[in-house]
C-alpha cells in the first residue's frame, strides 16, 4: 500500500509538473515513468516561459563531470508551485529530479527541484 | 380646423413613436439583462469536489481528417515527433481552436463589454476578441491568422461566435484548412455544488477541405475566485541569447539580465 502512495504521489507530482508541457512541444523525448535525482552545482538559471533552463555542472562515475542543460515547467506555473527566483543563485548545489532523455544523453525535464536550503519544490524524495 | 387636424394628426404620430420607443428600449433592457457576464478568471472544469473527474479538456468529438489533411498532419509529426520543436517552444499561440480547447491549464480570462468580448488564455498571452454588433466588419478584410477573426451575436442568454479568416495550420492538435470556419456558442451551465460558476461552450469546426466531418465538442471551464491571471512573456530569452552573442563578439560585458 505504501508503495503504491509513493508510486501515486511520484506520478501525481509529475504531471502537476508536466501537465502543460504538450501545449509546447512534444514529450516524447522524456521518460517521464523513470524519473531520476541528479545533484549539481547551478551554473545558470534562467525562469522563463515556455521552459525552465537550468545548467547544472554534474558529477558523476560514468561520464566525469561537465555541464548538463535541463528544462523544466514555464516560469508561470513555477511560480505557482512555489518556485521564486530567489531561492537559489548561481553556484549553488541543488537537487533535482528529472525525467531523462530516452535516447540516453545528458539532460532531461525537470520534475522537483530541492533547494539548498532544503525546501521542495515538487517531490524530489521517494524511490527513484 | 384644418390646422387642428393637423395639430391631432401630429399629436398622435409623437405618440406612437414615443410608444415605440419605449416598447424598444423595454425590450432592450429585458434582452440585456437575459445576457449573462462571463467576466472573469477560468479555469479547467474539474467538477464537483470529490466526483471521480468530469469532462475537462475536450469532451467528444473526433477529427475525421481528409486524406490530404492526414498527409500534412503526418508530415509535421514525422518531422518533429521526439524533438523540441513546436510551436508553442517558439512563442508562437496554439490558435483556434487549440487556443480555446487547450485553454484552462493555463487560466483564461474573460473581460466582456456591450459591444465587445476579450478572451486572454494565459498561455503565450494569445487574446481573442469577439466583435459584437456594429463593432463586426467583414471579416475578408482581415488577414487570415491563427485565431482567425470572430464576430458574435447573442441570442437569449448565449454569445454566439462565429470565426473565420484561419491560416492553414498542421502544427496543432486540431489541424484545419484555411477554409475552416468555427461556431461556439457560450453559456453559463449548470454551478457546481459549491455554488461555484461553470461556463460551457458548444464547438463546432466545419472544413471542406481537411474535414471528413465537423469536429463537435463541449468545452467546460469552472470560475477561479481570487486569482491573477499573469503574464505570459516568452521571447525574451531568444533576444537575451541574440544580445548575449553580439556583446561576446564584441568583447563587451552584458549588464542586461
């Protein structure tokens, strides 16, 4: 039971996220049913409409590390999650949680975000 | 006397024309009041609270294409599907009627005068104004664009709107033909249990050219208290990042954000 809350919130929060998306291009892209945590450091934000552009510099054992370009809801539902531009600054270390890129490459849509102060915007927490 | 006469004569026309005056202004003041005020914020109807959904986005219908419409259609998503092109992506509205049937994720605003109704969808600020009554022109003297242009009439309590002058457009979801033309007829329906206000909109898309059939659905919106509607600017960061280059080229510092 519990694990299926955790499947109906995940899957709640990401369409809260991405419920709007299609009016801008197609999704296919993403793979919204495999969402993931990605941890980096905020090279550049930028809160626009339609997307989201977040560069983050990642870490990580298979590709070392560089910056990945993510995109995420438009700056007007942000803000009606909650999201403020003043809740992180370039330099930062955020996590994320991302439906990632089906063919494999860096990137992804971004579903939450954690900011470094702790606070969720979205689920970033539960089984990835 | 035959000044008399013509004294009663005269007499008696002011006061049929008064008479008829007055009849016209009873019934223009009884018609006005039938007329409901759909000023306001909207959203997606959701139905009552705890009622496992109701007809949201798009209820019924169905796009019978032509063969050459499925053709345009195909050749668009063969050459997009999986990419980030679209046009939303480019700032560019969904237009009629993507623009009306998509509208409620993003809140539509309604802002209604006698002679004149705006509807603002949130989403890439694409407005639609329905030209009432002498404000209509013809419409063959407007460009053709994505919303096209619409003139509405009311009868009873319903805004009829009628739009036509559509650009050709494959890259919606309701592809058409540059021959389609567009009825809606808004209403206000019956409240949710809450009390809260629910306007409904019959569609009805007719294209000789692209549709088999007309594409006839309801659309449904439920009325947002206390709520902002906001702007919706989007190219901005194309200019940001044309300005970005030309000062990297020029070795110069951006101070713009």
């Amino acid at each position: 039971m519990k694990t299926f809350i955790k499947f109906t919130a995940v899957i709640a929060t990401t369409l809260l996220f991405s419920v709007s998306l299609y009016a801008h291009h197609s999704a296919a892209q993403f793979d919204f049913g495999n969402t993931v945590l990605v941890e980096g450091k905020v090279m550049e934000v930028r809160f626009a409409n339609p997307h989201l552009r977040l560069i983050l510099e990642v870490t990580d054992d298979a590709r070392g590390t560089r910056d990945i370009e993510f995109e995420g809801h438009s700056r007007n539902n942000m803000r009606r999650q909650g999201l403020m531009p003043d809740m992180f600054i370039e330099g930062d270390a955020v996590t994320i949680r991302i439906a990632p890129m089906r063919n494999g490459e860096d990137g992804g849509y971004v579903t939450a975000l954690r900011t470094p102060s702790g606070e969720e915007i979205g689920r970033v927490s539960g089984a990835d | 006397m035959p000044k008399t006469k013509s004294l009663i004569r005269f007499g008696a026309h002011i006061a049929i024309t008064s008479i008829a005056l007055f009849g016209m202004l009873l019934s223009s003041i009884a018609t006005a009041a039938e007329r409901p005020d759909f000023t306001g914020a909207w959203t997606t109807y959701r139905g009552n609270p705890g009622a496992a959904g109701g007809p949201s986005r798009f209820m019924g219908g169905e796009l019978k294409l032509t063969p050459e419409a499925a053709k345009a259609r195909q050749d668009f998503i063969s050459i997009t599907e999986g990419t980030n092109h679209g046009a939303g992506n480019s700032c560019v509205g969904g237009g009629m009627p993507g623009s009306m049937l998509g509208s409620g994720g993003y809140p539509m605003e309604i802002i209604q005068r006698p002679e004149q109704v705006f509807v603002i969808y949130e989403a890439h600020t694409e407005i639609r104004r329905f030209y009432i009554g002498n404000e209509a022109e013809n419409p063959d003297s407007f460009f053709p664009e994505r919303n096209g242009y619409s003139s509405a009439h009311w009868e009873g309590d319903r805004l009829i709107v009628e739009t036509t002058r559509l650009k050709t457009q494959v890259d919606s979801r309701y592809p058409h033909s540059n021959q389609a033309s567009i009825r809606e007829e808004y209403y206000i329906d019956e409240p949710l249990t809450d009390g809260t206000r629910v306007l409904a909109a019959d569609l009805t898309m007719t294209d000789p050219v692209w549709l088999e059939e007309p594409l006839v659905t309801t659309k449904r919106w439920q009325a947002l208290s206390d709520y902002h509607v906001l702007t919706y600017e989007c190219s901005e960061p194309v200019w940001l990042d044309e300005m970005e280059a030309l000062y990297e080229e020029a070795g110069l510092e951006m101070v713009q954000e």
